[in-house]
C-alpha cells in the first residue's frame, strides 16, 4: 500500500469519535479522511470518499454498525471495505452478527490507543483481527445457532493445517501457535495462507466461525 492508510471513523458519541480522530490522525501512516454518527452516512462516505478501513461503532441512530457492515463488507458486495468494529459491548450479540456481517476485525472501546492503531494497520493489510482474549467466548457462544455448511471441504487440509485452524479458533495469535507448535512465524503465516485458499475464507475471522460451525472446535 503506498501513501497513509485511509480510515473512515463513525461513531455517534461526539467525544469518542474525536479522540479516535485525534489518535488516528497523529500517526504519520494513517490519515483520517471522514468521519460521521450513524451508519447511513458510514455507507455514503465510504462510497465517496473510499477509505482502507472504516473504524466501526455497532449501536448507532439511523442505520446501526451491523447493517452498515453488511452493505460495506458482507456478501455480494462488489468492492468490500475493511471494516474494524470497535465496540464497549464485549460479547454482545451485536458484535457477533457484526463480524459475520463481514467485518475483519473486533476490539473494545476500552483498548489502549496503541491496540487501536496496531488493529487498523493489521486490517488495512489484509489480515484480520479478533481479540485474542475473546474470541473463544465470542464465537462459542453463538455457535450453537449457527446452521452447519452443507459441505465441509476439511478432507483438503493437510493434518498440519487442520491443527493450524484449531489453534487459530482457539484464540491464538501467529506468535503464540508458532510457539506452541515449535515451528516460525513465517512458516505459521503459510499454513494460514493454505487454510484461508483451501476453504474459500477471507480471513481469520472467518476461519474461526468456520471451525465451530463444521464441529472442529467444541
């Protein structure tokens, strides 16, 4: 990516959407290019102004973070824009439906300034980002309601792989499997690759309601 990461802020509480303004827009590699207080208006200046990444409330007046998501990221849409929920509801089913919405990533409003600005550069590049001390209660929390695939391509993973994803829907970041696996970063980042190409998944998140949905993480 060359030049500042674009980042489009929306949040309905003035003073927040300020200070993630302010911190965004000190880093030399982001720019702030818009802000707004509701969803509707998320989806128009994203359509005008196409930001890297739109930083992402989930309640919201008019049109609420879950939908707007949808119509920026979920499926069907042409061109997805990378969407980072930042919510103060930590495992609230709205953050759930918003990251099968389509979003690539979940933090708490709560976070330090640093994790913020470390989790729209990690979506900006493609990655994705859930919370590492919740996704396994996220995520298995609703798994119960989620139907299972019709089909589940697993046979196509190697039994590496298949260890991969389980750790990764475990909760673990690259660091921590390539530890927990004696094996590089660099070599834990393939397996991801290999996994996300296998299954048709756009990220990790995506990964992760995966292997509850098909049964592989109870």
């Amino acid at each position: 990516m060359t030049g500042p990461i674009r980042v489009l802020v929306c949040d309905d509480q003035p003073l927040i959407r300020a200070g993630f303004t302010t911190i965004i827009g000190a880093q030399p590699d982001l720019e702030v290019v818009g802000e707004c207080g509701n969803g509707r208006l998320a989806v128009e200046l994203a359509g005008r102004l196409k930001p890297d990444v739109v930083v992402m409330d989930v309640r919201m007046p008019v049109l609420d973070g879950i939908e707007a998501t949808r119509l920026l990221a979920g499926a069907g849409v042409t061109s997805p824009v990378k969407v980072l929920v930042v919510t103060t509801f930590n495992l609230d089913e709205y953050v759930y439906e918003a990251l099968r919405a389509g979003a690539s990533g979940f933090l708490l409003k709560d976070a330090p300034p640093a994790q913020l600005l470390h989790g729209i550069r990690t979506v900006a590049s493609g990655a994705a980002l859930l919370a590492p001390e919740v996704t396994r209660q996220l995520v298995g929390r609703y798994a119960s309601r989620i139907s299972p695939p019709t089909r589940t391509p697993e046979g196509s993973l190697t039994p590496r792989e298949l260890e991969v994803l389980c750790l990764i829907a475990s909760g673990m970041s690259n660091a921590e499997i390539a530890t927990t696996l004696v094996i590089s970063p660099e070599t834990v980042k393939t397996y991801v690759s290999r996994i996300l190409t296998k299954l048709d998944l756009r990220d990790r998140v995506q990964a992760v309601v995966h292997a509850y949905r098909t049964g592989l993480v109870a």
